[in-house]
C-alpha cells in the first residue's frame, strides 16, 4: 500500500499559495516526499474578478470601477535529493480596468521569485500518511513598478493595485502540512511575505496568506487518483507606505470558501483547478474588492 500511497498523493500539496493578487508565489511544495532528484515545470494561473466597492468594510455604490487581473506564473525546479529542492518563479501578467469614463490595460511581466523546498517530517502508513514541508525565498523587482508613482486612477483604484512589480527585495517563509487517513484527507499552508520599500518610496505592507482544505479521495487507482476538497482561505495585509506615511486605502483582511478538484496520474503529472468566493472582507478606506476568483495548476515532473 504505501507504493499507492505514494501515488495518490503526489500533487495534494503542489499548492496555490493563495496570497494577495500583487504577490501569490505558486509553490510545489512536494512536501508528500514523492519524488526523488530531478526536474519539473509547470503553470499556475489565477483570475480575480475586483467589482465591488467598499469603505471601511462597507458595500457603497459603485459607478462602474472594476479590476480584471490574470496572473500566470510559469515555474521550473529541481529536486537535489527527496527532501530539498529549489524552484524558479516567472509572473505574466494582465489587468484591464476601468471606470464609467474610462478604461485601460496593464501587461507584462511581474516580480521573480527563487524558493527553497525542504520537507522536515513525513511518515507513510497503509491507512494513514503525514508530512511537513517548509519554504523560503527571495522576490525580485523585475515587474514594472511605474504605477506606483500614479495618482488614484478612479475611487477605490490606486496605482498600487495596478503595477506590475513592487520594486522591492522582499523575502517570503512559509509551511505546508498534509495528512490522510484512508480516503479523507486535510491539506494546510501558510505563507508570509516580508517587504520593503520599493519605487517612489513606496513599501507594501507584509502579507500573511493560507488555506486549510478537508477533502476526500473519490476515484483511486495503481496510477492515478482524483479528490475533491473545500477550501477556507485568507489573506491579510496592513496599510502600505508611502515615503513613511500610512496609505489609508490598502489594508484588507479577507476569508474565502470554494471548492477544489485535485487530479495525479503516476508521480508524473498533477493538475488543480478551483474557485474562491469572497465571505468575509475587511478592508481600510476605499477600495474595489474581490467578487470571486478562479485559480489552477498544472505540474510535469521529468
């Protein structure tokens, strides 16, 4: 059973760090100890509908103020033995936006990221599987950050949520924990970004994001396996700066629910695909909030 184990197993913690739209790191965590030395590529991709307008936390009237953002992330690593590996991340992204008076687009490419996966813990048990993995990194500014340097382009729109880079050195941690008992299963991560301060004096504020998933195994075989989890997660962040000075419209703290599909065939291939609902949203003065969000991920390993 435990080569079985090891099957259906290989892509629950390929995760989506859920983090904010400026700076989610998708992270093949690999924490289930699966695979040996060796390479894998892959892409996630991310789209979030920003439709509706809140003060302080309230629902106000919208006058047509609205983000589009897709984020793709191509990836690529390599495992130097079945507990550490490193991973090369590459944002493309596209946002249009607008108001009732006018529209526009932002593209190009985001801010790189370099990781380092290593597993702590693992053990494997006919019925019963846990492991732990950690991770840290470096965010580089190779997005284009001019925005930063805009004045609001519509209520509720700041050139913060339209650049494509921070022009920041920011570090990011983080953790990813699974566990299955027969066909249940409960997938956990955390990540943290730590920042500072980037072009025009601007300096996001450190980011906190994770996801806790329950699920269940539906179809298993030999070769390949498919599950199906819930899945509560969040982010929160404080207000920006600029040049020293609070930004009072870019704190948030946000809860989402939705489901996720989770398919592995052989220790080669892994895919996700999922949707996130806004329940809870917080936020500090005038900002378009996310109406939903719809995210997936596809892994190769060579």
């Amino acid at each position: 059973m435990k080569v079985l184990s090891v099957t259906i197993l290989a892509s629950v913690l390929a995760t989506r760090a859920i983090g904010c739209d400026l700076c989610g790191i998708y992270s093949e965590a690999e924490a289930t100890g699966m695979m040996g030395a060796g390479f894998y590529s892959g892409v996630a991709e991310q789209f979030t509908r920003f439709g509706t307008l809140r003060d302080d936390g309230r629902k106000v009237a919208n006058g047509g103020n609205y983000i589009n953002s897709s984020v793709s992330q191509v990836f690529a690593g390599y495992y130097f033995n079945k507990r550490f590996g490193v991973q090369f991340n590459l944002p493309v992204i596209y946002r249009s936006f607008g108001s009732a008076t006018d529209h526009g687009t932002e593209s190009g490419l985001g801010d790189v990221a370099l990781l380092g996966n290593f597993r702590v813990y693992e053990t494997f048990q006919p019925d019963f599987t846990f492991t732990a993995a950690v991770l840290g990194g470096v965010k580089f500014p190779t997005g284009d950050s001019h925005r930063l340097g805009d004045s609001d382009f519509a209520p509720g729109i700041g050139g913060h949520d339209l650049a494509l880079g921070s022009g920041s050195v920011d570090g990011i941690v983080g953790t990813a924990l699974l566990t299955r008992w027969k066909r249940l299963l409960l997938t956990a991560n955390l990540q943290y970004g730590i920042r500072s301060e980037g072009a025009f004096h601007h300096q996001y504020a450190n980011d906190l994001t994770w996801a806790v998933g329950p699920g269940v195994y539906v179809a298993l075989g030999t070769k390949y396996a498919l599950s199906f989890q819930g899945v509560v997660s969040g982010e929160t962040k404080g207000k920006d700066t600029f040049a020293g000075m609070p930004d009072g419209d870019s704190a948030e703290t946000i809860v989402y629910v939705g489901p996720q599909i989770n398919f592995t065939w052989s220790s080669r291939l892994s895919a996700q695909i999922g949707a996130d609902l806004p329940v809870s949203i917080s936020n500090s003065g005038l900002q378009v909030v996310p109406d939903y969000r719809v995210r997936a991920g596809l892994t190769w390993r060579f």
